[in-house]
C-alpha cells in the first residue's frame, strides 16, 4: 500500500499535468518580484517588501498601530493595510505615506482590494458577537455598500477571484468549529459552498489558473493544500510545524506562505508543483508572517 506522502505526489504530479504550466524560461526570476508581509519593529506588527527570493527586505510602514492584513493594488506600488482595530490605510511601497480609506462602518476585518483596484471586501459584525461577522463589499471611496453574506456563524478572509467575478472566503458553520471553504459572486448571487467536514480549512488563496491554496489540517498538522478546479485537493506543504496563510505567485507556479518551522514564524516559498520548501526571511521571534505576493510588474 502506498504512503499517503507518495499518494499526494502522485496526485500532484497529475495536477500539475492538468494545468498547463508556465515553461521556465518564461517566468520572471524572484529577485525581480516582490512580496509584502508583517515583521515586528518597534512595539508593533509594520509592513515590510522583499523580493521574493528574502533580498533587500525593508520596513515601509512605521505609525504605531498593529497590522494585521495587506493586500495589493493592481500597480503593485501601493497597499491596502487592515489593523487590528478595523482602520484602513492606503500605503505607497516606494515612500511609505500612509492614506487613511474612510468607509461608512468601522470595524473592518481582513479587508482586501479587489483585482481593479475599485472595491474591497472585508469581514464585518453589527452585533456584540465576536463570531457573528459577514462578507461585505463596497467601493474604495465607501460607495455601494453591501452585506453579501447573512448566515449563523462566522463569515471571514474574503479573498478576491483574478477577474474580481467572484470572493471566496470562510465559514464555521459546522460542528467542532470546523471551517469550509465557500464562494460568493460579488453582486451577492450564487453563494456555494466548496469543502465540507468537520476539520479545518483556512487561509484561502486563489491563483490565476483558479487553483485554491489553504492551510488544513486534514492530517493532524496545518499544512498548505492545494485544489484545482474539479479535481481533489493534495497536500502541498508536510511539516509538524504550523504553515499557512498562503499567497500565490503571479504565475501561479510558486506559493509563499508563513511556517512557525523552527520555531518562529517566518515567510517560506514552495513550488506548485511541490517539493522541499525554501526559507525567505528570516526573523528572530516573533518573526515575520502574512506574505502577499506583488502583482506582476507591468499588470493592468
């Protein structure tokens, strides 16, 4: 009988066949692509860009609030930065100003742009329950406010589709705090769920090829997965140490993601196509987590 490890590389071997990959010579080498993640610097969680092989890392942001999520505007210069308390900032990489992003609610979490740069999504509660929020979206300039989601639970990490057609996110309902995978149109119709059990699925990521990456448990440890479109999901990542929070290469052939591995967390890169993964920072505790990876240069 085959070991479940050698089940998951046969697996993704076909899924890699299946998808049409980038030929090497086409793809952009990591010293010329960037990644944006958090670092602890001075008291507080600040927003720092490497490039995607850990050169040049450089702290960009340094007001004294905690930042806890970025994403990034289709011109791969500036970000949109979510802190703990619900505030939004527009951040240039380049000078590291910091534009506060009024909306009509307070509270946002996990708030991220959309692939056009025009609307974000972000999770929301209007209720004293910490585990009652829901997928909102609206324009960048808080127009078009809208509650999306309206279920028991908690709705959260919306993640945007390439084409902004559509926002995937999290749901807990389910027994044992279980969280599924779900996936929304962004005018609010044809909301489906995708993964169903009683274990985790978390940190939803989705490429330009509409492959899924996340962080599940679905073998004891949290490790990064990944789920083309019809076919099974297959282990990415095997390690006892904590992976998640993935993000996908603009080509969709690389996943960064954060790996307490070592015993601090710190950003870590590994093939689509698997094999051993590779340090790109490398912090003393608390260390560094939540990479999102730059657009490709030149995007639209």
């Amino acid at each position: 009988m085959r070991s479940p490890s050698t089940l998951s590389a046969l697996l993704l071997l076909g899924l890699v066949g299946c998808a049409a990959p980038t030929p090497p010579e086409e793809r952009a080498p990591l010293a010329t692509q960037r990644i944006a993640f958090l670092a602890h610097s001075e008291g507080f969680w600040q927003v720092w860009i490497a490039n995607a092989d850990g050169s040049e890392a450089h702290q960009v942001t340094r007001s004294p609030t905690e930042k806890a999520r970025v994403s990034w505007f289709p011109d791969g210069r500036e970000l949109l930065v979510d802190t703990q308390e619900g505030v939004l900032f527009r951040v240039d990489t380049e000078t590291g100003g910091e534009t506060p992003v009024r909306l009509p609610v307070v509270g946002m979490l996990d708030a991220v742009i959309s692939p056009d740069g025009r609307r974000i999504a972000f999770s929301l509660t209007q209720s004293d329950s910490p585990d009652a929020n829901e997928i909102w979206v609206c324009d960048l300039d808080g127009a078009n406010l809208r509650q999306l989601t309206n279920r028991a639970g908690l709705q959260h990490e919306p993640a945007w589709d390439p084409r902004g057609a559509r926002i995937y996110y999290l749901s807990n309902l389910g027994p044992s705090g279980s969280h599924d995978i779900w996936r929304i149109a962004a005018d609010g119709s044809e909301d489906e769920r995708l993964t169903f059990g009683e274990l985790r699925h978390l940190d939803v990521a989705v490429s330009s090829r509409d492959e899924l990456a996340y962080s599940g448990n679905q073998r004891g440890s949290f490790d990064v997965w990944l789920k083309a479109p019809k076919l099974m999901p297959v282990q990415l990542t095997e390690d006892p140490a904590l992976d998640a929070y993935p993000s996908f290469s603009p080509d969709g052939e690389a996943v960064v993601f954060e790996s307490s591995r070592g015993g601090t967390l710190n950003v870590w890169r590994v093939a689509r196509s698997g094999g051993s993964s590779e340090p790109v920072t490398r912090f003393a505790a608390p260390g560094a987590r939540r990479p999102v990876w730059a657009p490709a240069r030149g995007a639209p």
